[in-house]
C-alpha cells in the first residue's frame, strides 16, 4: 500500500522569520514534552514537507492545525494560511486557533468561520499536570463552555488536545452538544508508557469513545529520546482503533514537530506495518477517507 492516496490529517506550516510564534520565536525556549526542539524553529513549507514525504508516501491533501502564532491575533494565522493556500495550493482545509474563554470569542469564531477553507478550531484546555489531581480543567468550567457552545453556530469542529486524565471531562462535553463533532488528538497523549500509565490512558480512551460524535486521531506518539519504533508504539495504535473502531480513526504525522522523534518516512512506514493486518480496505480509510469526511476536505 506504499502507493495509496493519503490525507494527512496533522500538519504545520509556519517561517518564524516572518511571523511571530512565541513557542518558536522566544528565548529561552519552553519545556516541552519531546524535549529540545530547536531543530524544528525554522521554516516549514509545503514544499519542505513534499520533498519529506516523496516519493514514498502518496499525500495528496494536508489538514493544516494551528501552530500557536501569535495568541493577539489568531485570525492572522488563517489569513497567512490563505496565502500559502493561493501560493502552493496547500492546505486543502485549516484549524485555526481560538480563545474560548476570551472576550472576543465570538467575533473570532465568526471570521474565521467566514474562511471557506476553516473546518474548527482548537483551544488546548486548561488541565492538570499529572493525573489524580482533584482541580478540574477548563472543560468543566462555565464560562469556557459557553464559548464551546459557540462553535456549533458556526458548524465548526474541536480539536481537542488534552491528557488522558482530562478526557471524562471531554466525554461530558461531547454528551453537552452532540452536534459538535471532536477530534481527539495526538491520541490522547500516551507519554507514560508504564503498565500504570498504559492502563489509565486505556480506561480514560475507553469512556470518550462511547461517544458517537468523537474521532480519534492517531498522531504524536514519539518518545522523548527515542527513536520512533513500530515496537513502541503498536499497541497504542493497535488499542485506539479498537476503541474507536476503523470509521473514527484518522492519521496524522504531526510535522514537522514529531521530526524530533523520526522521519516522516519512519513514521508513516510504521503506521502502515501496524495497520497492514487490517486489509486495504481498513487502511484506505485510516490514510485517505476518514479525513475526507471527517474535515470535509475539498
């Protein structure tokens, strides 16, 4: 299946030399979960991200996420997205960044709802920093819900990006407004890989699948400094579509970001060995037709 189409349902593009993104641009840099990621504070085009991918993988569409530009102006982003779209004719579809607590909530969902090529947004909620902490997050507080109920005026997507331990809270939102399609992503963020770990991720993925309305997107699982193996990381895989089931799984390859961790060749090669046991069938909608419909990419 080396040749099949496929839809790449998590990518960035950015060029810190031009815009402003305070993860990449600021000194020092910030704690982050694969470690030092200076490598990545560069630009990342389309034509970066092909000459990556080829000739090996057959991505013909990309779903752009937001990359944490400048948080004053998170329609800037979209407008920027515009650009490269009339210039490389990727990305097919965009996330872009909202503030679901902020008072300008409404007017940036409704401008960025008004770009045709906008399928959501995503807002990283406020969450714990380990799990069995009894403080909740933002996806019990009112204020931040009221702004989540905003989206569905709009028809737009949630990308949800939020540890495991904060996903009972996601399951409470999905069964809130049902109308609103999420997205969990980066596969509800796995990094402890201790049979402890393991265990409480798989009961918590367990609960926010019950509900129809969640997709899952099997993304961003490297190992702070680890190479990305196929041994590392099959059963996460393997346990998600399980879950989830072959018609709400989707993958992404997180570039360039996860180049911290492998090539996209590395990568997308191991997530098709994984999947290979499931048929072509399965495959063809995990690497092209789950994303098409899920983000209605054109």
């Amino acid at each position: 299946m080396t040749n099949m189409p496929m839809v790449d349902a998590h990518v960035h593009f950015w060029d810190p030399t031009k815009n402003y993104y305070p993860w990449l641009n600021d000194r020092p840099l910030i704690p982050f979960r694969y470690g030092d990621y200076s490598a990545i504070c560069r630009p990342y085009l389309p034509d970066d991200y092909k000459r990556d991918a080829t000739p090996l993988h057959n991505v013909v569409k990309t779903v752009y996420i937001e990359a944490e530009w400048d948080p004053k102006d998170p329609v800037g982003e979209m407008e920027y997205i515009a650009r490269l779209r009339r210039e490389t004719g990727w990305p097919n579809v965009a996330v872009g960044q909202a503030w679901l607590d902020r008072a300008d909530r409404a007017e940036v969902l409704e401008r960025l709802a008004a770009l045709d090529f906008v399928r959501g947004i995503r807002h990283k909620p406020r969450s714990n920093p380990k799990p069995n902490v009894t403080a909740t997050g933002s996806m019990v507080d009112p204020h931040w819900v009221e702004g989540y109920a905003l989206l569905a005026r709009h028809g737009l997507r949630f990308d949800l990006q939020t540890p495991w331990w904060h996903l009972h809270e996601a399951a409470q939102l999905a069964d809130l407004y049902p109308d609103i399609p999420m997205i969990l992503l980066h596969s509800g963020l796995p990094a402890d890989r201790s049979s402890e770990g393991i265990a409480g991720w798989k009961s918590a993925m367990a609960i926010l699948a019950k509900r129809p309305n969640v997709s899952a997107k099997i993304s961003g699982i490297g190992l702070p400094g680890q190479p990305w193996l196929v041994s590392n990381n099959r059963d996460i895989v393997l346990t998600i579509i399980d879950l989830y089931g072959v018609d709400r799984c989707m993958f992404g390859s997180n570039f360039p970001v996860d180049s911290v961790c492998g090539d996209l060749e590395t990568i997308f090669s191991g997530y098709k060995a994984i999947t290979a046991d499931l048929g072509a069938e399965a495959q063809a909608k995990l690497f092209h037709d789950n994303a098409i419909r899920i983000y209605d990419v054109r």
